[in-house]
C-alpha cells in the first residue's frame, strides 16, 4: 500500500485561504479518488504543513488526481515553498500491543 506525505510553507499573509484553498481541494480529492486526507501543522512552526494520504491503491491514478486538485484550487500560490511530495509504501499497524496497568 502507499502512503503520501506532502509538506510545504504557507505564507503567513494567506494563512486562512490557504486552509480553506486546502481542505476544500482534499474534499474533492477524496470524492474524485476515494481516499481521505488529512491536513497537520507542525507544533513549533504553524506555517510548516503537511497533508497525508494513506491506504492509496492507485498511486498513477491518485497522483494525477491530486497534481488536477492542486491546479484547479490553484495552492501553489498561497506556498512560500515549493510542494515536496513523499510516497513511502507498506502496511500501517493500528493495533496495540501493550498492556496498560
């Protein structure tokens, strides 16, 4: 399985439209490629955001459905930084192996 992790700067001036140019293109994404993202900001630097996409079945199929998001909701122009994309592969573990008590 494939997972994404996108990272990149906002530019303080369009903090708020960038979140909303963001989430509104990973709704879209996530109708269009039936995956989910999630959108983080780093603790001690609020400017330094990284969306994730995990369980991808199709990277082809979802890279190119995510390059027509990033065009349409036209992001780049609210990045101090360019996009830097990351595809890391293998099962994620959910479960809990320690006791607690």
């Amino acid at each position: 399985m494939n997972h994404y992790y996108i990272y990149y700067r906002v530019s303080e001036n369009n903090e708020a439209d960038a979140e909303q140019a963001v989430r509104s293109m990973q709704v879209r994404l996530a109708c269009r490629s039936g995956v989910p993202g999630q959108l983080l900001k780093k603790r001690d630097d609020p400017f330094l955001w990284m969306e994730i996409y995990e369980q991808v079945q199709d990277p082809v199929r979802f890279e190119r459905l995510l390059q027509q998001g990033v065009d349409e909701f036209d992001l780049d122009m609210f990045l101090e930084t360019p996009r830097k994309v990351e595809c890391f592969t293998g099962e994620i573990q959910r479960n809990s192996a320690c006791a607690v008590g």
